[in-house]
C-alpha cells in the first residue's frame, strides 16, 4: 500500500508537471501570437494613416488644422500599439480560461448552459451600450487637446514674428488660459 502510495503521488507530480510545461508553452505561443499580430497590425494602421493623409484634397488639409491631425495620428498609432496588442492578448488568456471554466463547470452541472444563455445575452447588450459611450468619450478627449497641439504648432511657426513685436508674454499667456 506503501508503494502504490508513492506510485501514485510519482504519477500525480509528473501529471501536474506536464500540465505545468503545457501552460507555459501556450503562454510562449500566444504570446508570439499577440506580438506578430500586434506589430502587423501597427504598420497596417500606420501606412494606411499616412497615405490617406498623403491623398487627401488640399481642401481637407486647410480645413483642419496640422495640430488636430498630428494629434489623432498618433493618438491612432498609440492606441494601435500599445492598448489593442495587449487587449488582444488580454482577451485570448481570458476567452480560452473562460472557455475551460465552463467545459468543467457544465460537466459537473447540467443545466448551466441554459442559464448562460440569457446571461450572455444580458452581457452582450450592456458591452455594446458601454462601447458606444466610450467611444464618444475618446473623440470628445481628442478634440479637447486638439486646440493645445495646434496652438503650440502655431506658436512654433510664428515664433520668429513673436520676437519682433515682443508679444510672447501674451501668447503664453492664451496658451496656459487653454
């Protein structure tokens, strides 16, 4: 008895060790995954970004200003780079978790599916209301520092001017009023 004790608890270490050398290997690979995505989908934005701009009627460049462009370009790649490529990982490790805690949880209780259901549904509409809410936050964030990014812009361009009529007292104080 002594001995099939040991047997087992030998099995039961080396079965837990491979669960444990499994998990780290699937981290590894979601994380290549998420990096290759996230550096492929940061070049596409990128070079899509710059070439609409780079396309674009001069009309739409004299209607809005360097600094509000400027702005939501790198706003754009910034979101691109950093939040998108770690929310994509983020939502692989919690997806595959979830998906794993409901395999074993409807295995062990039957009728749980059913109650996921309406609850998933629930879940579905409230993200997307929060979604919509978010995103107009975000655009209304960009416009408000849209007006700073342009004015230092035009600060910089007219600097020289500034100078000359020794008006930068004045124009840094409308900047710190802003």
């Amino acid at each position: 008895s002594h001995m099939q004790q040991a047997s087992n608890m030998q099995t039961n270490i080396l079965i837990y060790s491979s669960l444990c050398l499994a998990s780290g290997l699937m981290v590894l690979v979601r994380v290549r995954i998420v990096a290759g995505a996230g550096w492929r989908a940061a070049r596409w934005a990128f070079e899509s970004a710059v070439r609409a701009l780079l396309f674009t009627t001069a009309r739409y460049h004299d209607k809005n200003p360097l600094g509000r462009l400027l702005n939501r370009l790198s706003s754009d790649v910034n979101n691109v780079d950093d939040t998108v490529c770690w929310a994509f990982g983020s939502l692989l490790a919690r997806g595959f978790s979830l998906l794993g805690m409901i395999i074993v949880t409807s295995v062990i209780t039957k009728w749980l599916p059913i109650l996921l259901l309406p609850v998933g549904l629930i879940y579905v509409s409230v993200c997307r209301y929060y979604l919509k809410s978010v995103r107009e936050l975000q655009r209304l964030s960009s416009m408000s520092q849209s007006p700073l990014v342009q004015s230092f812009d035009a600060a910089k361009d007219g600097a020289p001017t500034m100078r000359v009529f020794d008006k930068q007292r004045f124009f840094l104080h409308q900047y710190h009023r802003r």
